[in-house]
C-alpha cells in the first residue's frame, strides 16, 4: 500500500539494458485518468483484473487478452468499470528505441499502429515475460535480445510498417558462421550486435535466423555452447568454478541454474558420474 493511504502500487523504473524504455508495474484498486497523451509508445499487458479505455471516440474492456499499444501524443483515458482491480505492467518507449526497433526491421520510418488493442495472447505472454526479465538482473546481451525480439514481432504484426528487407541469404550458411564466431568466443562478452554485423545481419533477423534454423534465440544457443564447454571441462576434473569463468558464465551459481535447468541435474552430480572411481574430486 503506498504511504499516503491509498491501496494503489507502482513501481517504476528505466531500463539499464535498452536506453529510452522505462517501465511502470502497477496494481490499482481505484483508477481515474483522465484523457490524457504521453511522448512516446505505450504498451501495456494486464495481469489481473482489468479496466476500460477510451481511445479514438471508442470504449473497450481491457483484460489479460488484450495487448494495448498507444501512439506517441495519442490521447486516451481510463477507468476500472466493472472490475475492482487493475494490475499492470506497461512500457514507455521513446523516439529513441523505436529508432532501434526500426532499423532492426529495416524502415524508412517508425510505423504506427491503427489499434489501440490487439487480442493477441502470444504477445502477451512475450511482453509479460521481457517486462519481468527487464526488471530482473538478468544478463544486459539477454535483456536486450528479449526487448528487440517482443517489439520487432509486435511491429511486424500489427502495425502499419513497410518494410524494405530483402530475403534473408542463405540461410544455413550464415548459421554455420554466428556459430562458428559463438564457438571461437563463448569465454567472452557476446553482443548481439557484434554477432549480426560479424554476418551482415541486423539484431532482429539474427534472433529470426536462430529461431527459425534452431528453435533457440542467439543467447539460448550461446547458452548452450556454454554449458556443452563446461561439461567437457568436468569430464575431465576442472573445478566447478573454474569451469564456470572459462565457459563465459557470470559465476559459479549462474552455471549451476542454467546446468539443472537444462540437464535436471547439478554440476557436482555431473562432475562426480565422470570421476574415475579410484580418484578424489576436490572443488
């Protein structure tokens, strides 16, 4: 409950990963706004309850269906209506993101939406998962691959974008390239960016080549290559922590989430089903 009495809570914060993106988790149990317009984008996505908007002359109900984008300067209002609660998480985003977002897309110009509402619950879900991830202290190269992955799709689906991409070339041979580069570098830094250029590739169509060659995002994937390192090094008796730094890793504890996650198990169960039966594993 906020400190001057009301039952209403925000939490808003900018985004450390995607300058020009700040964000706003609230939870009300009044609502009022009047008509009113912001200076950038606005999506939001309902998690419990709901609220009705007035956009454009039209009224709608708002739920945890609907994705809810508003144009910079577009004037809208809202109350809660027929519910006693509106928690949701929303997004402010600024001239210049949307610059990003549209040369990621490759546009002459930053489109426009024709809706203020799209029943769409993928990307619902996707924005529900980046706004957490952006509140989180989640790694910055991942941070910023889910922001460009959830606006690149809400762009192409639904707004009033030309696009002047040409086909993607080649497939499977600029694969075998982002890989090689992730194999002869997953110790380091990766940076989506410097991935896409090293394949003359824009953010967004490597994260659509991985996906769609691979059923992974780039970062899953380097995620992956990581891990598979990490299990050749405890096959052969290298500590869990050294293990961890060498195979790109931010620390020990980080290794060991994304190695039961993906293998059900620790890296001490794994470490200790190779260690020969006559030796002493230290770590």
């Amino acid at each position: 409950m906020a400190r001057d009495g009301s039952p209403n809570q925000t939490h808003y914060w900018s985004s450390r990963a995607t300058p020009g993106v700040s964000l706003l988790h609230a939870d009300f149990k009044t609502m009022n706004f009047r008509p009113h317009t912001h200076d950038s984008y606005v999506i939001a996505v309902t998690e419990v309850g709901g609220s009705v908007i007035r956009s454009r002359g039209d009224e709608f109900e708002v739920s945890d269906q609907l994705l809810m984008v508003f144009n910079p300067d577009e004037p809208h209002e809202g109350w809660l209506g027929t519910s006693d609660r509106w928690r949701y998480r929303s997004l402010y985003v600024s001239k210049s993101a949307t610059d990003l977002i549209a040369e990621c897309l490759e546009l002459d110009r930053i489109p426009r939406f024709n809706s203020n509402g799209f029943a769409d619950r993928q990307l619902c879900r996707a924005f529900l998962r980046m706004h957490r991830l952006l509140g989180s202290k989640s790694d910055a190269g991942k941070l910023r691959e889910s922001f460009l992955d959830s606006f690149c799709a809400l762009f192409e689906r639904h707004s009033d974008k030309r696009t002047s991409r040409d086909r993607l070339r080649a497939d499977h041979a600029l694969l075998k390239k982002a890989i090689a580069i992730m194999e002869d570098n997953y110790g380091d830094k990766l940076l989506l960016d410097d991935l896409g250029a090293a394949v003359d590739l824009t953010p967004f169509q490597l994260i659509t080549l991985y996906k769609r060659c691979t059923g992974l995002t780039p970062h899953s994937y380097l995620v992956q290559i990581r891990l598979r390192n990490a299990c050749r090094m405890l096959r052969r008796g290298v500590s869990i922590a050294e293990a961890s730094f060498a195979s790109g890793f931010y620390d020990q504890a980080a290794m060991t989430n994304q190695f039961k996650r993906t293998f059900a198990i620790t890296p001490m169960q794994y470490a200790l089903a190779w260690r020969p039966a006559d030796s002493v594993y230290t770590h």
